[in-house]
C-alpha cells in the first residue's frame, strides 16, 4: 500500500488529497466534489498540465503575445513544448484563439494565442 498527499488545484479551496493505491486500486479523501478525486486519479496515472507562456510577434504593437495549449499535455512534455513554443515568432496581426503550434509534439493538443496583437 503507497499513501501519496497531494493539494487540489482545481480551484481556490485547495483541498489537501490524500492518495492511497493497493492491488491497483486508488482511492481519494479529502476531496470536497469529484473534480478532485479525477485530478488526484490523473496525478498519479498521468499528470497533466496546460501550458501557458509568450511567443515572439514580427511588426506588432507588442514584442510579445500570449498563448497556451488548447487543452493539458502530458506533465513530462512541459519542457520539451516550451522549447518548441520558443522557436516559434508569429507575424501581426495575431488574434485571440489564432493556431500558433498546432499539434505540437504530436500531442493533438495545439498551442493558441490567449491575446490580440495588432500591426505596429
Ligand atoms: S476537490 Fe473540488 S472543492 Fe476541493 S479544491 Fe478540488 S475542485 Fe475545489
């Protein structure tokens, strides 16, 4: 039996999780709504995350633009999608939700910008 403790990030209560796996079967307290039980199930099996950052624009009212992945990826890919996200320079004008990676790394996730930019 494995006892892992963990803090919900689904919301602003932060409940304390803790996680208990024996023969193969996981369970939660602590949770105060299922989101937390399926976030501390997914912790443990397959940690995931949204990644957000910044990617260069070419002739915009501002060096820089924000952007995310549409969806999580896999927590173990995290460093490998920021080096592909800093690869990355877009043109102006960028528009809130315009493709900037899509399927990055092969994840079917696409990174997506979260802001405007206008032409400078
Ligand atoms: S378990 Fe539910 S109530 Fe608690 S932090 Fe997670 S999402 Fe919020």
């Amino acid at each position: 039996m494995s006892k892992t403790n963990i803090t919900c990030i689904n919301c602003p209560m932060g409940c304390p999780l803790e996680i208990t796996m024996e023969n193969d079967i996981i369970s939660v307290i602590g949770n105060k709504c299922n989101k937390g039980k399926e976030y501390a199930i997914r912790e443990i099996t397959n940690p995931t995350r949204i990644v957000t950052s910044t990617v260069k624009v070419n002739g915009g009212e501002r060096p820089v633009v924000a952007i995310k992945t549409q969806d999580e990826i896999p927590k173990k890919l995290i460093f490998d999608v920021m080096k592909e996200i800093n690869k990355v320079t877009i043109n102006a004008p960028v528009n809130l939700g315009d493709i900037v990676i899509e399927n990055v790394l092969n994840t079917n996730v696409n990174v997506i910008a979260t802001a405007n930019d206008k032409v400078k």
